[in-house]
C-alpha cells in the first residue's frame, strides 16, 4: 500500500513537471514570437477594445489551458486506475483473511473433537477401571468312586465391589456367595459336590454387586472346562 502511494506521488510529480515545462515553454516561444512580430513590423500597436483583449488573451492562453486539461485528464485517469488496483489489493486481503479464519476454524474443529474423543477416552477407561472384574476357577478337591468334589474359587482381579452376591451352578449343586464388600485380590471359596464320572462343563456362573462408582452390575459368565487339579 505504501509502494502504491508513493509510485502515485512519482506520477504526479512526472505531470506537474511536464506541465511546468510545457508552460514556461509555450510562454518563451509566445515571447520570442512576439518580439520577433514587433521587430519585423508584423505586429503593431493599436488601441484595443476590450472585447478584442480578451480574445487575445483567449487565443494566448486557451492552448496552455487545453494542456493543463489534457495533463489533467491523464492525471484522473492514473488515479483511477490506482484506485482500482486498491480495491483488488484490498479484496485479496479480505480474501485471504477470510481463507485463514476458515483454516483457524478447521483446526478449532480438529482440536475440539480431538479434546472430545480424549475425554471419551479417559471416561471410558476411568469407567473400566471402576468395573469388578473376577476370576472363575473349579478345582477338584476329592474325587471318590462314585463322587467328585470340586472346590469353587471366585478372586476379584479388578475394583473393589460391595453387596456381591453369586452362585456357581454346577450339575447336581448350586453354590451361592455373597460378601458386603470384595476388594480387589480378595476370594471366595465354596465347596460343591457333584456325582456322576464326567467332570462338569459348560458350567454358569452369575453374580450381582455395586460398583465402586455406584453402579449396579449384574452378568452371567460361562466358563468351560475351567477345572484345576490340585
């Protein structure tokens, strides 16, 4: 914008000096074409009336106005030219404004929905640590002729729950639990009986508690061939 402003003023001051020159130059020729018309006897005096001055006057200086309107013309005609060269500057300014609050608005976008899937990912694993997690295992304590005795073992390997409850559902027993408050490490022991010679499979087990956020959860787990010989 300053660059612009001051090639305007060079301009200007290009014309202004033309137009100085073509003056001073026009009004030593008149002044030489004058005295050379006297000193020749073209021209003589002879009282004027004023009507005849000012055509004189006119045919003396309407060339020198006609220059100066022309200079003035070329004059306009720059400065518009200026001016629109300012307004398309000014409207890739405004352009290229426009295109960075775009850009800044995207980049908003991204970061808000980053902070947003950060967040749901912090709620999701605050949430899974607060779940109970257990570990369901059968281990055969007796076995006999006709008779197996298995010893259900249920250990909490996650939060600490309160007001569990549970049973363990095997063929021929089912084998209730329940304990105010589980903590995290923490077992229960049952003994169940079951007869027959197949060992138990596909066996349920379901349970009910509060968790540490104070949630209820209740589920029904299935374990297979989860026996352990001791």
């Amino acid at each position: 914008m300053s660059g612009d402003r001051a090639d305007q003023f060079k301009q200007n001051d290009k014309l202004a000096i033309v137009g100085l020159l073509g003056t001073v130059t026009y009004l030593v020729v008149l002044a030489i074409a004058t005295y050379l018309g006297f000193y020749f006897g073209l021209l003589t005096f002879e009282p004027l009336g004023l009507n005849e001055i000012g055509d004189m006057l006119a045919g003396f200086f309407g060339p020198i106005a006609i220059f100066w309107l022309v200079l003035g013309f070329f004059q306009q005609g720059r400065e518009l030219k200026n001016s629109v060269a300012t307004l398309q500057l000014q409207a890739e300014e405004l352009a290229n404004s426009v295109k960075q609050q775009k850009e800044m608005v995207a980049v908003s976008r991204e970061t808000l929905q980053h902070e947003r899937e950060t967040i749901a990912k912090s709620n999701e694993e605050r949430k899974s640590a607060l779940k109970p997690k257990f570990k369901v295992e059968l281990v055969q304590a007796q076995r006999g002729l006709a008779m197996f005795s298995y010893k259900p073992i249920i250990t909490n390997i996650g939060a600490p729950v309160t007001d569990f409850t549970g049973h363990f559902s095997l063929r021929d027993s089912n084998q209730k639990f329940s304990k105010v408050y589980f903590g995290k490490g923490e077992t229960l022991e049952g003994t169940a009986f079951v007869n027959g010679g197949n060992y138990p499979q596909n066996l349920t087990f379901n349970y009910s508690c509060i968790d540490s956020s104070g949630v209820p959860n209740r589920e029904t787990v299935q374990v297979n061939n989860s026996i352990i010989f001791r």
